[in-house]
C-alpha cells in the first residue's frame, strides 16, 4: 500500500525509537521507493506497563522534512496521546504528506481519536513485548511478539 501511495516518490521514514526499529528495518527493505530514514526517540511510559500521559522527546530529527513525504514508523498505537503529540509537532515542519505506519494498533484504550494509515494487526488489549518492544527495556530481542500476564 505505500508504495501504491507513493508511486516512485521519494519517502522519509521517521522511526519512533525504541519499539519501532525492527519494523522499520523490515520496512525499508520491503519498500522500493527511494527512501530515508531519521529516528526520533519519545516516550510516555518510563518503565510500566501504562502510559504517563506526559510525552517526553529525548531524540529529535536530524533531517528536514519540509516538502517531504513523511511515513511515522510506530510500534503500536495505544491511548493515542504520544502519536498525536509526535504527528502534530511534525506537522508543524511542513511535510508534504504526512502518514503513520504501525505494526499494533490497540484500540481497548484509545483517549485519542488518531488513525493509523497503515496497520500491520489490531487488536483490543494486552501489554506485548518483542520484534523490537520492551517492558522495562527487555524483552525486545524475542522473534515473535507475545502478551505480558500480569503487571
């Protein structure tokens, strides 16, 4: 579907650190449009299982995306709240296009109404770990992703 989107347009993939960078890498090969990648690190969790609801950004862009056609790489799309921080503020540097890319979108706590533009699987609740997803910073090098039981 990018590529259908794009046709042979150039793409900047803007990878959410650090849930997001096996998708991405998985991506950008499989993508045949010419393309970028720049990594922007932001968190709300910290260590839990629930979101803080306070978006910190540790890592910003390195390139500028003004007239670009940008594709937000996403781990999973959870309460909304930091992706709806992450795509207004790149809005603001004036994309061409702006579209969001997310391997989960977990729909059982959404507080923001935001959609993905290209959704690998949906599903309602869990908190999950692996292909690149942690709790508490383990768990991301597992092959496969799978539900965390209890808190």
């Amino acid at each position: 579907m990018i590529e259908r989107d794009f046709k042979d347009e150039k793409i900047i993939f803007i990878c959410l650190l650090k849930g997001s960078f096996m998708l991405t890498s998985d991506l950008v090969r499989c993508v045949a449009n010419p393309s970028r990648v720049d990594f922007m690190r932001v968190s709300s969790y910290g260590t839990g299982t629930t979101s803080k609801g306070t978006i910190t950004v540790t890592k910003d862009l390195e390139e500028d995306i003004a007239g670009e056609n940008v594709v937000i790489v996403e781990d999973i799309i959870d309460s909304g709240l930091t992706l709806k921080y992450v795509s207004e503020m790149l809005a603001r540097k004036k994309p061409k296009s702006l579209k969001i890319c997310a391997l989960l979108d977990k729909r059982a706590r959404r507080e923001i109404e935001i959609e993905g533009d290209y959704i690998g699987f949906t599903f309602e609740d869990g908190f999950v770990v692996g292909y690149g997803i942690d709790y508490a910073e383990q768990y991301r090098n597992l092959p496969e992703i799978f539900v965390v039981e209890g808190d």
